[in-house]
C-alpha cells in the first residue's frame, strides 16, 4: 500500500463513516448495511477500497464477513486532519 492509495480510500465521507463503525469494535458487514443507507452493492464497493488500501481487514466467519480496523493509527490521522481542517476554518 502507498500514501496515495491509503489518501484515496480516506476521501469519502462513507469510507470514513464505515471506519469510524468499526473503530469501536468489529461489526459485521450485514451491521454496517443496516445502519448505513445505501444498497449492498455500493457498500462492498467501499469495503472493498478500504480493504485494497490496507485500511481494514475482513474475517470470513460462515456467510458473516467482519470487518475490522488493521492499524488503529489511520484513527488517530483522521483525528488529526479534522483538528488542523477546524483551525483553517477558524483562521479564514
């Protein structure tokens, strides 16, 4: 994995809103397709960017696939970049 991959899973706001989920703790996939509006198959396209850029990974367990986070650093990175984007904001 690259920066710029890793960068470009981080752009959407959906991508972040399923890393935030599992943040707290493993979650199936079905648990995030009930909790996030939109259909199956754009979910598996977010999971599957996330997973391509190394972000999370996925244990199959049966017909269930959890998700969670590899690496709980990329948290403490968003974290960073909402702090330094909400003092830009405040700068301008």
């Amino acid at each position: 994995m690259n920066a710029d991959t890793v960068f470009r899973a981080l752009a959407s706001p959906r991508r972040l809103e399923i890393l935030r989920m599992i943040e707290k703790r493993p979650l199936c996939q079905c648990e995030i397709e009930r909790e996030l509006p939109i259909d199956k198959t754009t979910l598996s396209r977010h999971v599957k960017i996330l997973k391509e850029a190394g972000l999370i990974a996925i244990e199959s367990k049966g017909v269930m696939k959890i998700l969670h986070l590899r690496d709980s650093r990329v948290m403490d990175i968003l974290r960073t970049v909402e702090d330094i984007s909400g003092r830009v904001k405040e700068v301008v």
